[in-house]
C-alpha cells in the first residue's frame, strides 16, 4: 500500500508514521507537512531513511494533485489544531482546515483515492459536568471556537463529497490525546515542561473542566483499524473512557513530580471555554473490534512525563516563545 500522510510531522501525524513503519513494512509511507510552528521533522527521527518526506500545504492544488496521483490512501491529521491560537488568529485555520481538506478531496476526487479524515469531538461542542449523555455520532454539530468550527466545516465537506460525488472517505472524531511529541502548547506537555522548569502549573479558571483523555498510539490503532476495515461514508467516535478534570490532571502530574498537589496557579479562562467533552466509542469497539490498550492514565502520565525529560532538545526551543504568547492573555 502506498499512503500519503498529511501533518505526518506534527504531534498525532509523527506518532502515526513511527507506529506504521515499526509495525507495517509493506506500507510505503509519504510525509506531506508545511512544517509550521507545529510541525518538526527531527520528530520523524529514525524513520526519515523509511519513508519520503515532501515539505509543502495541503492547500497547494498542484503539489496535492501530483501526490495524490501517486498513492493508494490519504490519512489526513494536517490541520492548525489550537483552540488559543485560533482565538487570537482566525485565518490560519480557516486557510488549512477548510480550504486544505477541499484540495485534498478534490484531488481523492479525480483520482479515486481512498480518504480519511482526521478530526475532533469538539465539533459537538461540550457537555454539562453531570450530564449522564456521551456524544455519539448521532449528535448534532455545534462547535464553539473557531479551530473546532473549522475541523466541523471540514467534516461537512468530506460527508458532501462522499454523497455527492462517491469519494471513498471516513471520518473519525476523536477526544484530547496524549503522548510523546505533543507541542508545548498543549496543556499536558505545558505543565510537564513547566514543572521540569520548576514553575508552577497554570490552570484556566477553576480547573473543573474535563476532556476525555486517550493516549496516542491508542488513537492511531484506532485509525488503523478504520483504514483497514471501516465502512466508506462511516463516522467512528474514538475514545478510551478517559475522563478527567483539569485539575485532577494537574494534580497527579504535581504529585508525579513530588509537589504538592495544590501548589499551581489559576490564570485567565479561555474565552467560550467548552467544559466537558466524553466520548461513546461503542461503534468502534463493537464493529472494529478496537480496545485501547493505554488504560492506566497515571502510568501514561509517568511515561510521558519520562518521555519530556529524556528529549529536552525536541521541546526546549520552542518553550520560550509559547511562555511569552501565553503571557500576552495572562494565562
Ligand atoms: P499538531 O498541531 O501537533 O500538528 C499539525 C501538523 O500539521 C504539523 O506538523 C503542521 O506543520 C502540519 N500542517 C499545518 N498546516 C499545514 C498545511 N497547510 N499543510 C500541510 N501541513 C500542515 O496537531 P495534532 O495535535 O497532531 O493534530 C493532528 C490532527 O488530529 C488534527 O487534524 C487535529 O484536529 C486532530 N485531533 C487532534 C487531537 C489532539 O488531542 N491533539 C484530538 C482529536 C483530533
Ligand atoms: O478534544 C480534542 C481536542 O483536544 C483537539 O481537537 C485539539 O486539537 C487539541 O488541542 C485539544 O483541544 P483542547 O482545547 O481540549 O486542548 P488544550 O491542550 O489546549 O487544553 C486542554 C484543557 O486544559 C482545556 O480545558 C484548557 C485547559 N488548559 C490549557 C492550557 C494550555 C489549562 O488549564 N491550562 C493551560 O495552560
């Protein structure tokens, strides 16, 4: 099989690529990523000699058209994909969300390639803490920021051209993951880093919201799985029963480190911030037969947070530059 992989240098993409090459030798992989702020290639070491790597967006119609042409299966994780970014500078993710997934499927389009689409639960906005509902893939759209509207508008085009013009596409929407190579920006990685640093963890308001947390190479077999026996025109909810607060997360990263558990800052909340995210992956475990395998949060934490300090060199140069962003919202 020969498979083009969009992002496949940013955070999700790269743990992809080193998971398919370790464990699929017969698929030939190529990288496409615009290598922005969020993308690394020194993320793609030891496997650069096994794949190709193409630098370029998903929103060049020619480069697309060529790539497209030469493969069997596109898996699309390119996106701008930070909620604070998004609130400060909206065109961006307009740019690669909606228009970079249009040239995609133009491309899958006229060459009758394979499609799946990367994307997110925040697309079904939030949830209230005590509502006894997950979201499924019955419920409606209705994002809150413009990164999630964004990834919602780009689902909505791939459904429109699975109907209308019979592209061979699935989607996935899946909860907050996390894992190594995840960009400082993040909340998980920016608390890891900060508390290697010896600064206190910076928690939006009250730290009561919860996301839905799923280690990534979870979330990548999951996308295996679709590839490999998903249902064209499908929409596959991935999550792994990972709910937990802000502040319980901050809490056992401290505790991870030896701090008091309440030793933190509460900085400025984000602006629309959802409160609560929970997945039903029933539809993929039942039909697909997926399990996760990463259960144990807390472990997953130590081994990620085991992960930060042996790689300082991979997060170092950028943490400076988040820190001061940050600063500018007082968060
Ligand atoms: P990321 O920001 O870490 O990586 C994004 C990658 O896309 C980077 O390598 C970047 O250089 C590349 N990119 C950006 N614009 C591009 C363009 N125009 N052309 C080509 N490449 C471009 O993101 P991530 O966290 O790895 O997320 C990957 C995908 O998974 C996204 O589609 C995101 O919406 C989705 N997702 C993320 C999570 C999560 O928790 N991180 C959860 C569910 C879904
Ligand atoms: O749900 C899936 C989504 O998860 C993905 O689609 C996004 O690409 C991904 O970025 C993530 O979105 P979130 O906004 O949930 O993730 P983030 O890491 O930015 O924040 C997680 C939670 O932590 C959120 O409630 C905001 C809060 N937070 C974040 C930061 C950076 C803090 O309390 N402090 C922080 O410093």
């Amino acid at each position: 099989m020969r498979l083009l992989v969009t992002g496949g240098a940013g955070f999700i993409g790269a743990n992809f690529v080193h998971q398919t090459v370790r464990e699929r030798p017969d698929v030939a992989v190529t990288v496409l990523d615009a290598l922005t702020y969020a993308g690394d290639r020194s993320s793609l070491v030891g496997v650069e000699d096994a794949i190709a790597f193409v630098e370029g967006s998903v929103a060049d119609a020619g480069l697309v058209d060529r790539l497209v042409g030469e493969t069997d299966v596109v898996v699309h994780f390119a996106a701008e994909s930070h909620n604070d970014n998004s609130l400060a500078d909206p065109w961006p993710f307009v740019q690669t969300n909606l228009v970079g997934t249009f040239t995609l499927l133009e491309a899958v389009r006229r060459h009758g390639v394979r499609f799946h689409h990367i994307s997110t639960d925040e697309v079904y906005g939030d949830l209230e803490l005590d509502d006894p509902a997950k979201f499924t893939p019955d419920t409606p759209y209705d994002p809150s920021s413009p990164y999630s509207s964004t990834k919602a508008g780009s689902d909505l085009l791939v459904r429109a051209w699975v109907r209308s013009f019979g592209v061979r596409a699935t989607i996935s929407n899946c909860s907050n993951n996390y894992g190594p190579y995840q960009h400082v920006e993040k909340f998980i990685p920016r608390q890891v880093t900060n508390l290697i640093d010896g600064v206190r963890p910076r928690l939006y308001g009250a730290g009561l919201n919860v996301r839905d947390w799923i280690h990534v190479a979870d979330h990548n077999a999951a996308v295996w799985a679709i590839i490999d026996r998903g249902r064209v025109g499908e929409t596959y909810l991935i999550g792994a029963d990972g709910e937990t607060s802000n502040l319980d997360v901050v809490r056992t990263l401290s505790e991870v480190f030896g701090r008091d558990a309440d030793d933190f800052d509460q900085v400025a909340d984000r602006p629309g911030h959802d409160l609560r995210y929970a997945i039903d992956a029933s539809k993929l475990r039942d039909e697909l037969g997926w399990t996760p395998r990463f259960t144990d949060f807390r472990a997953g934490l130590e081994a990620t947070v085991e992960w930060y300090r042996r790689n300082e060199a991979w997060w170092r140069p950028a943490k400076a530059a988040v820190e001061a962003k940050y600063a500018k919202t007082g968060q």
